[in-house]
C-alpha cells in the first residue's frame, strides 16, 4: 500500500501528453497515488512499470459504475474511513424492489409515483437511482418482462436479483443497455454467474454467508477475471452487518486486503417487517459504508431523509458549499422592489432566500461570489470588503432593472457601508439586519 | 514588524521550535512546527508568535518543542521534533523535514498561503499563492494542489508554506532553496520583489528576480524551460531534482 506521488512519478513517461486527462504526468501520478484515477488511463506506461504500479496505484476499494443515461452512478472509489480524515466521493445508491410477477399497471403506478421523488436542494438534484426486481417463481419470461420495462420506460438503473442463471440471463439480455447489477453469484452458481457477467461486461454483486465466504468467492472471479464487484456478506441483522461493514472497509483501506477492495450492497428490506424501521436501518448503513441500499418501498417521507443524509454525509468538508454569483429574483420583482446583496455561501443564500420568501415582498438578491465564505467571514477575510462589493453591483446590471438607488446590505458588515457610498455615487447603503431571521419585519416595515 | 524581529534569527540559535495544533479541529493529524526560518505555513504564525501565544495560554495550540539531537542539518530533521510530531498528530507522522520537499517534506493542513510543487522537467520548483486562480505548470490550480496535499499529509514534491517564508534562509535549502525557484505567479513576485532581490543577492545570483517565470511567460514547463535556458536559470545546472 502507498507510494508516494513522486516514487510513482518516477515510473511514469514524463512526457506530459495530457491524454490520461489531466495536464500533467506528475498532477496524474498524484492522483494515482491517492487512489482517485486509474493506471490504464496511461496509454504510454512501460510494461515494467505497470507491473511495479499495479499493486500499489489500484484504487483500495474498486469504483464500480452502475446505470446508464441520467441516474448512472459510481460506488466504492472511497479512501478513507471517516468524512473528516479527507472526504467521502461516491454517494451510495438508493433502490425500491418490486417482485418480477408485478402487473404490468400496478408497475406503471409505482414507477410514476418514484420518478416524482425528486427534491431540488443547493442546486443539486436529489434522487433516488435503483429499482431492483426479484425473480420469485424463476420465471424467466416474467423476469424479463419486468426489468425491461423498467429499463425502458423509467429512469431508473437496475439491480437483478435472481439465483438461477437461465432467469438471470434472460434478465440480463432484457436490460443490459441500462447496465444492471447482476445479483448474485454464489458458492454454488460463481461460475455460471460470473461467466454470464464476463461475457455482458456488467458488475456483478457476491453474496456469502460470512466475510471468509466473500474474500473465497471474490478471490475466484478476480481469478477468472471479472473486475466490476460488489459485496454482500450476507448479513440480515443489524449488529452483524454493521460489523460486516466496518470490517470490510477497514480491511480493504488499512489492511490493503484486494479481495475486500469492492463497494457493498445492503438489504434493509430484509431486515424489517415495515418501511420505517426499513428507512432507519437504511439510514445507519448510508452512514457506515454500504455502497448501495434496497428498500422495499420509495415514499417521500422514507426517501427524503435518506437522500438529505446522503447529502450531508457525502459532501467534500474541505469545500464550502456554494450558489453562482448573480442576480436572483424572489416573487416577482419590479423596478421598485428592494435590493439586497449578500455572500454566495449557499446556506447564507438558501437562509436569506427563505426569509425574504416569508416577507412576502417581492425583491432582488445579489450573491456575490465570496468563495462560499458566510457574510462575517468573508467581510473578515476581506472578500467581502466595501469596494468590492461596490464594484460587483455595478457590473451585476441591477441598476438597469431597477428605478431607485438603494441596496440593503447585511448588518453584520455594516462597516463597508461607508466604502460602498464611494464606489458607488449616487447610492444609498441601507444597513440591514444582523441576522436572516429579522429580514421579514425589515422588508415589510419598508414597503 | 514582527517578522523583521524573526528575520534576524536563525534555527541554529534556538533550541525550542514551537508546534502549531489550531488546525487540527478540521486535520486531525496535522502538527505544524515553526522555526525560526520557517513561518507557519498558513502565514500567521512566526516563532515569535508561537512563543507570545505559549506564554499567554501555556496550555493552548502553540507548544515548546525542545528539538534534541539533530538528525539531519542538510534537510533539518531533528529527534526531538520527531517524538513530539508522532505523539500530537497520534502516530499518523513520525517524522518529516523542515527544508525539503522532494524527501519527508512537513505535512500540510489545508490552510497554506502557498504551495510549492516540483517541476521535474525544469529541474526546478515552482510556487502559487492562494489569490492566483489560474493554471500552474505543474499542471493543477492552487484548489487541486491543496485538496491533493491537505489534511495533514506529507505530500513528497509539494509543501505548503508561507509567502514570508519564500525569502527565508532555510526555504527548501535541502532541495538547493530559494535557486530552484522557476515559476511564480507575477503578483506574488512582485509583491515580494525586494526580499527576493536580497536573498538573491546573498545566494550570489543577484538577477535571479528576472529569471523567475511567470503566467506572462507560460503556464506549462514545455512553455517556460525555453525562457529559463534563454536566462540561464540556475536551477538548470543543478543537481536533478528527482533523484
């Protein structure tokens, strides 16, 4: 485990030819070196090299890309075992299981009613991105059916969960465009399965009954060559799993154990008897390490939570949060609305924005890009100074949609008023309030 | 000034480098430790300031380092330093440089004024500053470089550190100092022209202001190496960087 850029550097051609995607041989080694790029994106590397870098420059828990079109998404890929330590990358995914002898109009009825659960958050959209169909009477026409319709008529990835190789096969052709993950392969069917994975090109998830029966299994279809999997220890209890789970991670990061080196998938579905109790297991397991988890059910009270903690968990500590700089409209404004000017850190945005929403005034809000820094911290570090702010709202173009000259700046950096009134004659600078919470009672009080 | 009254003094006076542990709420195994000759990376700590701050709250991020036996005078590596950068940063570090980056270079928080990074085509080192957004040659933003070399990791080929510490005695001096230096970005180098003509002075490269690329120049090697041959930039003829 862990060379060094430089050591990996070394390796490398040094000819800077950017075609591995970045511009430089030494920015790529680095990236190789802290495990988020992949060795084969060199077309010119010795095989020598490769040979010295293959151990040391895989990725210690493999991405493995799921879906296609707009839901496609990538688990795994994650080096470290807390947020803190650096950042979590690859959010896990969320599926719903329907059962593949589901009638065709009760399908169309949930596919409608998930597709709607769609949440716009920090600009972000919030979804869910699995359906997983489970073949129950190993009819393949059945299977078939089901997932192709799924695949076709949804946007949603697929996860295919049958034991029998001639049903999944059947699967797999219905819907292999939408690049499905196949579930599973077994002590007893790992050959079959994982031939019918190598032959479709797809991820492949192993199921086992314990972590000893998962490095076998993943040892045997590494060795027949298969590189996309996914890991079920089997587990359907909660102190088990958890335990599983944190194993596994840490096995594959701190151990530098290969065979464990893959993203898992869970079960909450198996696990309770009402959605509830589903979501708050779910909700443990996006928390510690599951790379995708199946419920049995979407709602809007399950998902959203999970889709919030999934945000919450899987954003990058190191970087603010942030909105584009620009002129926002809230309500429809006029050339007499208001006009205020804040910070583009989005939860200073989203704050202000939702109270000058509850005033109920129409007004005009100008972000400034501050590097997602809050108001009181970027007036302290000087990104939020009074001729700068000055010279963003002359070139923002407010003063062509409005009729008057005043712009309401926030309380807290009240000092800039005086530099503003220089960078911009004629205006007047109206102190605000200190605090978000205040903007109603102010905004109305003015109108 | 505070750092004219730090600028007077060398490590070898000391026997006491502070450590700097205020950035360990976000990098939990970062340690800093400040030298005389080398200022915080983040560039609000000098000696001084770590020694004002021990005083004041002896229990606080800023704690005496008896820095013991020196391990290494070329690439400053000191035992005591050692034992005390492996017990704060709980065994994650056991040792690093205070004057390199190409070997054990000191871990880096997130919070640099700049960073340093090699240029192993240019046999040199090149450094960017935080309010420079554009591209470096050495292929990655000031963002990308911080987000590869933060968190508290000795990142070999880069070092955070601070804009004063450029024209300090000790910069990278393990690694040829402040000669290697073959890129900048225009703003930061003229904001420190007159320090840089000094120490340039005193290294015996007194033009070696003019020799420094920068962004008007290019922002590849391939772009700058004609430029630091056409100058006769002295990094060229030193030993090779990646060795």
């Amino acid at each position: 485990m862990g060379l060094t850029g430089i050591q990996i550097f070394k390796l490398l051609p040094k000819t800077n030819c950017t075609e591995c995607g970045v511009p430089t041989c030494l920015a790529f080694a680095m990236n190789l070196a802290a495990g988020k790029a992949e060795l084969d994106s060199c077309p010119y590397v010795s095989d020598e090299a490769k040979n010295q870098l293959a151990e040391a420059s895989a990725p210690p828990i493999r991405p493995v890309a799921i879906g296609a079109g707009v839901r496609a998404f990538k688990v795994g890929g994650e080096t470290v075992m807390f947020r803190h330590e650096k950042t979590f990358y690859n959010p896990p995914g969320i599926a719903a299981a329907v059962s593949s002898d589901i009638a065709a109009d009760a399908l169309d009825k949930k596919l409608k009613e998930w597709n709607a659960l769609q949440y716009e958050r920090v600009g972000l959209n919030l979804c869910p991105q699995l359906v997983a169909v489970k073949d129950v009477k190993g009819d393949a026409a059945a299977f078939a059916a089901t997932a192709k319709k799924i695949a076709q008529e949804s946007e949603f990835g697929l996860i295919l969960i049958s034991d029998k190789v001639d049903v999944m096969k059947a699967g797999v052709e219905a819907c292999a465009f939408k690049k499905p993950l196949i579930y599973a392969a077994t002590a007893d069917n790992a050959d079959a399965m994982g031939n019918l994975a190598k032959e479709s090109g797809l991820p492949l998830a192993i199921k086992a009954n314990d972590i000893d029966g998962l490095i076998a299994l993943s040892d045997k279809l590494t060795g027949m060559g298969l590189k996309d999997l996914v890991l079920d220890s089997g587990a359907r209890e909660m102190k088990q799993l958890f335990a599983d789970q944190v194993a596994i991670r840490r096995a594959a990061l701190k151990a530098g154990n290969r065979s464990l080196g893959f993203p898992t998938i869970t079960f909450p579905c198996e696990m309770a008897s009402n959605l509830d109790m589903e979501t708050a297991i779910a909700a443990m397991l996006i928390a510690k390490y599951a790379g995708i988890v199946v419920l049995s059910d979407f709602k809007g009270e399950s998902v959203f939570p999970l889709l919030l903690e999934r945000l919450n968990i899987y954003t990058d500590p190191q970087r603010p949060m942030t909105v584009t700089q620009g002129i926002y409209e809230i309500g429809s404004p006029n050339e007499n609305s208001p006009v205020l000017v804040t910070t583009n850190f989005s939860l200073t945005y989203f704050i202000v924005t939702g109270e000058i929403e509850g005033s109920r005034v129409p007004s005009w809000l100008l972000i400034m890009d501050t590097e997602g820094l809050s108001v009181m911290t970027a007036w302290a570090a000087g990104k939020f100074a009074g001729d700068a702010v000055g010279s963003f709202v002359k070139k923002s173009g407010i003063a062509e949609k409005v009729a008057h000259k005043k712009i309401i700046i926030p309380g807290y950096a009240a000092s800039i008023s005086g530099e503003m009134e220089e960078e911009l004659p004629g205006w007047e600078i109206i102190i605000g309030p200190r605090d978000a919470s205040l903007i109603p009672k102010f905004l109305k009080d003015r109108a | 000034m505070r750092d004219e009254r730090v600028e007077k003094m060398q490590d070898e006076d000391v026997d006491t480098f502070y450590s700097c542990t205020l950035c360990q709420s976000f990098a939990p195994s970062h340690v800093c430790s400040v030298s005389p000759e080398r200022t915080g990376l983040c560039g609000a700590y000098n000696w001084m300031d770590c020694k004002a701050s021990y005083e004041i709250n002896p229990t606080g991020p800023n704690q005496p380092i008896k820095i013991g036996e020196c391990l290494d005078p070329k690439l400053g590596q000191w035992k005591g330093v050692n034992e005390f950068v492996e017990k704060a940063s709980r065994g994650a570090t056991t040792h690093y440089n205070f004057y390199s980056m190409v070997t054990d270079p000191m871990t880096t928080c997130g919070c640099c004024e700049c960073i340093a990074a090699m240029l192993p085509g240019c046999n040199g080192v090149m450094t960017v500053g935080r309010d420079y957004n554009g591209d470096t040659p050495c292929g990655m933003k000031f963002t990308t470089l911080a987000g590869v070399m933060g968190g508290g990791a000795s990142s070999p080929g880069f070092v955070g550190h601070s804009k004063f510490n450029i024209t300090q005695g000790k910069f990278i001096k393990g690694d040829g100092g402040l000669l290697r230096m073959v890129w900048m970005p225009k703003a930061l180098k003229e904001e420190i022209k007159e320090r840089i003509m000094k120490r340039a002075e005193a290294l015996g490269v007194p033009d070696l202001y003019d020799k420094i690329a920068d962004e008007t120049v290019g922002t590849t090697e391939e772009e700058i190496l004609p430029f630091l041959q056409k100058v006769g930039h002295p990094a060229l003829s030193m030993d090779p960087i990646v060795g």
